[in-house]
C-alpha cells in the first residue's frame, strides 16, 4: 500500500499518548496532526509510526485510515455528523468484503435452540452480494459467520481486542478462516489483549458498517442491546426476532419490539428490508 505522509499522519495520530479531544479535534486534519507533533505530544515518533505501519503490513495485515478513499466509502454517509467512528482499522483478509452490502447479525452468547434456528434461517435469505458482519464471541455470533461461512457468503468479523489475540480462545480456528475466506476487523493494535470495555466499543463499528442490524436473540443484559442502541444512534435499521413470553434468552429482543422496533414474523420478511 502506498503509504503517503498523510496515511502516516493518520496512522501516528491513532497511536499516539493525546487526549481524546485533541485526537477528535485533529482527525482528517494534517496540518492539526503536524501541530501536535510539533509540540512534542504522543510518545510516538513518525518515524516510529512509519515502521510500525510497515511491520504490520510486512506481516500480511492492512490498515483503514481516514484519508484513504475506501474509509470515506464504508463510513461516508456518517462522515462530519460526530458519530464516533475508529481511528483506524486493522485488517487481515479480503479487504473488499467493505464495498458490499453489510448486515449485521448479533445477539447472545448464551443463544437458544430457537435464536439459532433463527439465525440461521435469516443468513439463508442473504444474496451473495450481502456480507453478513457480527463480532466473533460465542453463540449467535460465531454461529453467524459460521453460517455464512457455510453458504459461502462474504462475512466480516469486528473483535474488542488486537488481531493476534484469539477471544475467545475456542473461536481461533473459525477466526484462522475468517482471515482466510472473510474479513477480520480490529480498531485495536495486534497485540492488545481484550479488556471489557472494548467489547461495547467494538459494538457501535458493527453498527456504523451495517444497515440494518439484526437482534436474534438477546436477553435483557446482552451485549447486541449496545450495538442496537449504537445503530440506532445513527439512523440504521434495526431489526428483531421476537421469542415466546417468558423466554430470558429473548428478553432484549421483546424490549426492543415493545420501544418500536420492527419484528421479523418469518426469515422471508428481511428481504423487504434489503
């Protein structure tokens, strides 16, 4: 990849020891970046960011950064209205994967017999240029991509830790194809190690990239709650199944239907939404 001085800007930038507000205020802005750096700030180099950048893309990965065209094709509509978009994306697979229709497909780690029917059914009504996005834990997550996988659709993967960190542990040998045959996503450097709050940071990246979003099946303490929520912040559709009354597994998803949420009565109906 050509790495311009604007990429290295960028890629210093989501690297780099500043605060939150001045990294807001310095995105997309060389000459701001170029300021902080004239004032010593970072703990980084750029020279320093230049090598590392390379080491990463020397290993077989790639990055996403705001100045690259394809950033402002995957996230353009969201461009300059304030939602929290990544920094930076690190990437291993087929980059390409982010120039077709993404629908999200997320829900519990604890999923039932009935949100993994579900699921898999929903995924069976995918045309081969949809890609199914979800985040790669246990339950309706893995068994998403696992699914697509199946039916050889494209499928993306976005982690709450670095990329060459396997979470969970189980999960290493459908991640190994994913970077394979889909798309392996991380805002994280590659080694970080997962920390808690990553995870419903990861959350608002799977809802910036798809529209609509789908909840399978939830309960009320489910992290696909967040990423709904996320997906609703920036004006995504969002999409239920509805489950029986008095399914705890399906809690969340009956939430979301009775705040307004339109349901899935059968797998057919997310065509209309496509």
């Amino acid at each position: 990849m050509d790495n311009s001085k604007e990429r290295i800007l960028d890629y210093w930038l989501s690297r780099a020891k500043v605060s939150a507000a001045a990294r807001r205020a310095a995105k997309g802005s060389p000459e701001a970046i170029e300021l902080l750096l004239s004032f010593g700030e970072g703990g980084l180099s750029l020279e320093q960011a230049r090598e590392d950048l390379m080491r990463w893309e020397d290993q077989g990965g790639w990055t996403l950064l705001p100045h690259d065209p394809l950033y402002e094709e995957v996230f353009g509509a969201l461009l300059g209205d304030g939602t929290n978009l990544p920094f930076i994306l690190y990437g291993r697979g087929n980059v390409n994967l982010l120039l077709k229709r993404k629908v999200g497909i997320v829900g519990s780690r604890e999923v039932t017999g009935y949100g993994a029917q579900a699921t898999k059914q929903l995924v069976a009504q995918l045309q081969p240029e949809e890609v199914v996005v979800s985040g790669g834990a246990k339950g309706v997550d893995a068994l998403a991509h696992r699914e697509a996988l199946a039916r050889g659709l494209g499928t993306i993967c976005v982690i709450g830790c670095g990329l060459n960190h396997d979470y969970p542990r189980e999960n290493a040998p459908l991640f190994r194809r994913l970077e394979r045959e889909g798309l392996m996503l991380s805002e994280y450097e590659p080694h970080q190690r997962p920390r808690r709050f990553f995870f419903p940071e990861r959350n608002r990246i799977i809802a910036a990239l798809c529209d609509p979003v789908i909840v399978t099946c939830a309960s009320m303490r489910s992290g696909a709650l967040y990423t709904a929520e996320a997906a609703l912040e920036v004006g995504h559709v969002v999409l239920c199944v509805p489950h029986p009354m008095g399914a705890l597994q399906g809690a969340g998803c009956n939430a979301l239907i009775a705040l307004g949420t339109p349901l899935l009565k059968c797998a057919q109906d997310l065509r209309d939404w496509l």
